[in-house]
C-alpha cells in the first residue's frame, strides 16, 4: 500500500515494467536454455553478452518466421512453463567477486537510495500526468 502521490505513481510504472520483463524472459526462457539456469555466480560481462545475444536471436527468429509465413504470424507464449534448472559448469569463478556483488544486491540502504531515486525520476518525468487526472 503505497503512501502518497509520488509512491502511487512509482507502483504503477513498477507494476507495469515487472510484467513487461516477465514475459519477456519467459519468451526468451521458452526458446534459449542457458537462460534458464541460474547467474549468480557468472560475471556481469557474460551475462550482458548471454542477453543481448540471446534477444538478437530471438529477434532474427521473429523475423525470418513473419517472412517465411506472412506479415501476420502471430506468437502464442501461454505454453511457457517453469523449467528445471542447473548451476552453471564455470570453474573459473571468482568467489571473492561473487560475494562482494551478492552483498552489493542485498544491500538494504542501497536499495533504499535507488529506489528513491527512482520515485523522484519517475515524479519528475510522469508526475504532471497524474495531477491532471
């Protein structure tokens, strides 16, 4: 139950951007395996090249299927389901960083910061739309 204006406005745009990215990793899920397993442990740099790899994929895949069978090839995703999952096999690990970045992740006053942060930003930019309502 958010309290105020600005909070109001912050849940709404959070509510909405969670589900965007929900279904999209379920899409991207649905398609690519390595996606299913759990990242903690990898590097931040792999795991940028996994995701921007893995969406351009995806991408190129959409677009030769709506080529390959018309304009108006429509995708179903409602078979997406919950799919087992593995640890990654990388011995090359680097625990020390793992642990600082899992910290850094589970910071409470970190958190706290960027979230407020976000709530001005998302007031700044959207907050007159909601007063004229």
């Amino acid at each position: 139950m958010p309290q105020g204006d600005k909070r109001k406005l912050f849940a709404q745009h959070q509510e909405g951007a969670r589900k965007d990215i929900e279904r999209a990793f379920r899409v991207l899920q649905s398609r690519f395996a390595i996606i299913r397993n759990p990242a903690r442990s990898w590097h931040l740099d792999a795991l940028k090249r996994i995701m921007n790899t893995c969406i351009i994929l995806h991408n190129m895949i959409v677009e030769d299927e709506r080529a390959t069978y018309g304009g108006n090839f429509d995708y179903s995703y409602d078979h997406l389901g919950n799919y087992p999952t593995a640890p990654p096999n990388d011995s090359n690990n680097d625990f020390q960083e793992f642990l600082r970045r899992r910290h850094n992740v589970r910071d409470k006053q970190i958190h706290r910061h960027l979230q407020q942060d976000l709530i001005e930003h998302i007031w700044e930019r959207f907050g007159h739309e909601n007063n004229q309502n």
